[in-house]
C-alpha cells in the first residue's frame, strides 16, 4: 500500500517533466514557466492568472533560488 504513492509522485513527475510544463528540464524559470503553462493551456494568461502562477512557482522554488526544480514539485 505505502508504494503506491511513490509510484503516484514517481509518475506524476515524469509526467510534469516531459508533459509540457518542463519541456524536458530538471529546472525552469519563471518566465519558462508562464510560457509553458500558456502553450499547455492553449492561451495566454491574463494577469491574474499569471500573479497566480508566480505565487505557485514562488511557493514551491524552495531554496529560493529563482528556478523551479522538478524535485522542488510535489
């Protein structure tokens, strides 16, 4: 039972890895990271939409380093 979500988290970054968002990376701006999620969704974020991103990437660049990690996620 406890396997499974490692597998979950294992899979779940492969998936934000090469599904678009990181296109490939281990690591990506922020600016990567509006455009990838823009290119996802099919079309460009509105400025709210795009304060809210930052806020995710924001929360979730741990050592604060400016890019966002893949093992930064989840």
């Amino acid at each position: 039972v406890s396997a499974q979500p490692l597998t979950m988290k294992s899979e779940c970054k492969y998936a934000m890895k090469h599904g678009g968002v990181f296109n490939g990376k281990d690591s990506i701006t922020l600016f990567e990271f509006i455009k990838n999620l823009e290119t996802v969704a099919g079309y460009r974020l509105n400025p709210n939409q795009i304060k809210w991103a930052q806020m995710d990437f924001e929360r979730d660049d741990k050592n604060g380093n400016g890019l966002l990690d893949l093992q930064e996620i989840g």
